[in-house]
C-alpha cells in the first residue's frame, strides 16, 4: 500500500506542474521516492535482476526461502 502511496503522489504532482519550480520539485520527490522504493526492495531481497528484466525466475530463491519459513511455522505449530 506504501508503494501505491508514493506513486499516487508522483502522478498528483505531475498533474500540477504549472511552472519550472513544479518541475523541479517533482523531479526532487521522484528520486527521494526511488531511494526509498529501493531500500525497501533491498530489504525484501527482491534481486535486482528482477527490478531491471522482471523475469520471475529470479524470484525462485527467494519464494523457496518463503515457503521454508511457512513450511517451519506449520512444523512448529502442527501439535496446536
């Protein structure tokens, strides 16, 4: 929902530019924007391949590590 957030708010200040100023802060909040998205990709593990040739193949280890952890929880939790 954060993510959809902050692109909402791009394409809001892209509609308002009325001058070079709006530009300018629009450009400032998009890379602002970017480093945040990206330090949240990075702790999510999401591989950079990805990000660039959005092949799922590269999201294999990181959904095997997924269902490892749920595989763990349900092994921890099956007596309840």
């Amino acid at each position: 929902m954060y993510l959809y957030g902050l692109l909402h708010q791009l394409a809001f200040l892209a509609g308002k530019i009325k001058d070079r100023r709006d530009m300018e802060n629009l450009i400032d909040t998009a890379r602002r924007y970017g480093e945040i998205t990206d330090q949240m990709f990075d702790r999510w593990s999401i591989p950079d391949h990805y990000l660039v040739f959005g092949d799922k193949a590269d999201l294999a280890r990181l959904k095997a590590l997924e269902l490892c952890e749920l595989d763990a929880f349900y092994v921890e939790h099956e007596d309840e």
